[in-house]
C-alpha cells in the first residue's frame, strides 16, 4: 500500500489527556557511547557512528535476537538509551508512550497521553509517528494531536505537557503532527505553525522561553527541527508548509527562508545542515535544492547554489557521507554529488523507502518490508544482503531502521523487532 495524500483526510476528536499514569521501573541506567537517543540518531542526520559491524548478511538476514509485541499502531521510529528501546502507538484506542527492555524486549512501562484519533484506514494505518528524545533522566515526544509531553525515563511519570493547538494556537496538520522534539541544552524546539510557528520550552519545566511568527504564518508539516551555526550565530531549520525557515536559536528571531524544495502537500524529509550548506528535498513531482546561508547586514540570507528533480524525497529521509548524499529519489536509491548535484547511480534497490548509515553500508528499508544492506559509494549500487522480515503488518513500512550498539531496530506496526548487527 502506497501513501496517497490527496485522498484522505483526517479525522479527529481532540480532549484533555489522560493523565492515568503508570509508575512502575527501577532507576535509568548510564547512557551509552552508542545510544540512539531521538530521530535519525545522535545527531539528527541519520548516520550512526559505531564500527565493528556485519559488513554483509546471509540470506535470511542477520540474527533475529528478539522479538516485542503489542507496541501499538503507528508509525513511530523508536530511540534507544538507558539500556531501553523507547517508542509510541495507538494501544486499545489510547495513544502511548512506552519503554522496553534492550536485551529482552519485555515492556518496563507504558504511559497514554491522549485517546486516540482516527484516520483513513488506506492512509497507512492508526497511531504515532513522533521519535522520543531522551536527554538524561527525561524523555520529550509528541502526539498526533499536538500534545508535547516530558516524562521520566526511570518509570514513565509524566512532568509536564503542552498541546501545541490548545496553548499555542497551533493547527493539526491533515495527517498529525510527526516532529520529533528537539532537545538544544535547556530548550525544547517544536513548531505548532501558524501564530506561533516555532516555540522554544524550558525543557525542565515547560514553560514558554520565546515563540517566533514567521511572516508567512506557515502550517506545520511533518518534518524535525534541526540545527546549525552561520558566523557564530545557532539557528534552528524548520521544514514548514511553505519551504525551510531558519530562526535564531537565542531569542526565536526570523532569519531566513528557501521555499524552493516545498510542495503544497507535505513536506516529511528532514533537512540536512553541512556547515553553512542546507540541503532539503520533497515528494510530488517537486525535488531538491541546495542553498548556502551567508551573513548580509547583520542578517542571513539563503542563496540557492543548484536545483534538481533527480531527489524527490517523499519520506525515506537521506544521508551524507563524505561528499556524497544518499536517498530516495521516488521508488529509486540514488547518490548524488552533494555540492553539485551531479548523479552519481540510480538503483531501483528495494524499492521506496528509507535510508539510514553505519560503519560504510547504507540500510535501505522498503515501505513495502524488504531490507537490504548496500555499501555507501560513489562507484556504484553494492548490495552485500538483503532479507524480509518476518511477522509484516498490512500497512507501509515506514519507521526508519535504528542501529545502537551492535542491534538494529526494525518497526513495524505492532511489532519491535532487534537483529545482531555486530
């Protein structure tokens, strides 16, 4: 089953949360060198930097270690730190945070934040899509319908929550909102759009440090935040309805704008910061561009350096390595010359999907459930294994793959499942 924007839309019943906690867990353990703390891994782009692992896969795959049910529906990518495996999803009409264990599986806690909302059944299912961000003893996520909570990772106590709509002003976008928070030092980033497009939280406390409205009031889509530094001053990328906005990280003032890469129906990739070089791209016949952000008069303006219809990346995300930029170009994994543009080899793979790196191999995962291993290079597509996993679910595959420590995570639906990649 394929994603069809135009055909579906949202339904929704938005109340209070349910504030029914469960209580339950020993103490957090230490985090780990090779933790996956929030979306796309450790530094939002999508490369894991461990070494040591399988550098190709028999064919049935590597060994499935185990295997861990009823994590609700949704499409969620999970986090991984503290020795626990952290997700969302739509569990018996609630939606839910929850904890497993990583050497098991077994479910440490569970906490609802919301009851659930309802969307079209061929939109790809119910439930999450949001990736907890764990920051020491908290963890940070959000709900389809806009509810922002901190919870302790010890025991899934909820600290504190927000819902962007109610206390922001924000509005759902059509298919919920799936931003993974982002956590820089004491702040919480998110973007609610609209009258308060991107807000800035104490992350301890939730209350409100800065809020920013861009000129063009855009909507919120289904993209991350993600950060970078132009002469010395942080900034925070948001890929909003109407193209990329940058905004100064200390107070929240509007900088910048690309609205090239933007289409008018769901912009989902996150952008890709190398120093003062921003790549984003989307789906819809539209593609990616590259600009340079450079200081003007006390300001920063975006200069586009290329265009090209050779990335449209509808969700699968992409990756840099070395100088070269890898993802889904529709249904075909491309490499791209990441300052020219320039193609270096198409591959139909396995198909659409994502891509995530680590330790030279691409893992390409098809929204369709195949899984293959491909070596990340310019020279052309190396495939050193591919496989299908087990137990698939009837809705699109479109959790990213997570690989921490020696494991790789695999969601699907209901379903975690953690190979041995070491």
């Amino acid at each position: 089953m394929k994603m069809n924007y135009s055909n579906h839309r949202l339904t929704r019943k938005i109340s209070l949360p349910v504030l029914a906690l469960l209580a339950t867990g020993a103490l957090a353990c230490p985090v780990l060198a090779d933790d996956a703390p929030q979306f796309r891994g450790p530094n939002r782009d999508g490369i894991y930097k461990e070494k040591g692992l399988l550098q190709s896969w028999g064919a049935g795959g590597p060994k499935l270690l185990w295997k861990s049910p009823r994590r609700g529906e949704g499409h969620a990518t999970p986090s991984v730190a503290n020795g626990r495996v952290y997700g969302m999803g739509l569990r018996d009409n609630q939606e839910i945070v929850w904890a497993v264990d990583v050497k098991t599986g077994d479910e440490v806690w569970s906490t609802p934040i919301a009851p659930g909302i309802s969307l079209d059944a061929g939109q790809g299912g119910y439930g999450s899509r949001s990736t907890p961000t764990v920051v020491g003893k908290k963890l940070y996520t959000l709900g389809v319908g806009g509810e922002l909570v901190c919870l302790n990772v010890a025991d899934g106590k909820l600290l504190w929550h927000k819902n962007l709509v109610k206390d922001f002003g924000g509005s759902i976008p059509t298919w919920g909102f799936c931003e993974s928070p982002l956590i820089d030092g004491e702040k919480v980033i998110v973007a609610p759009g609209g009258e308060n497009t991107i807000i800035a939280l104490n992350r301890n406390t939730g209350d409100t440090l800065w809020t920013t409205r861009v000129p063009e009031r855009d909507r919120a889509h289904y993209s991350s935040a993600i950060t970078t530094e132009v002469d010395g001053v942080r900034q925070y990328i948001e890929f909003l309805g109407g193209g990329l906005i940058g905004v100064s990280a200390k107070d929240g003032k509007f900088l910048w704008r690309y609205n090239t890469p933007a289409n008018g129906t769901a912009n989902c990739a996150a952008p890709i910061a190398i120093e003062n070089l921003i790549f984003a791209a989307s789906g819809y016949g539209t593609g990616g561009g590259l600009a340079q952000l450079t200081s003007n008069g006390g300001g920063i303006s975006a200069k586009q350096i290329y265009f090209t219809k050779e990335m449209q990346n509808h969700h699968g995300g992409m990756v840099v390595v070395g100088d070269y930029l890898y993802g889904f170009n529709g249904g075909t994994l491309t490499c791209l010359e990441f300052k020219t543009g320039k193609v270096m080899w198409t591959d139909r793979s396995v198909g659409k999907g994502s891509v995530t790196f680590a330790d030279g191999r691409l893992y390409v995962r098809s929204e369709r459930g195949p899984i293959a291993l491909v070596e990340a290079t310019p020279k052309g597509y190396v495939e050193a294994g591919r496989f299908d996993q087990p137990d698939r679910s009837n809705q699109p595959s479109w959790p990213y793959i997570v690989v921490s420590n020696g494991k790789m995570y695999v969601r699907d639906m209901n379903n975690l499942l953690c190979y041995d990649v070491k």
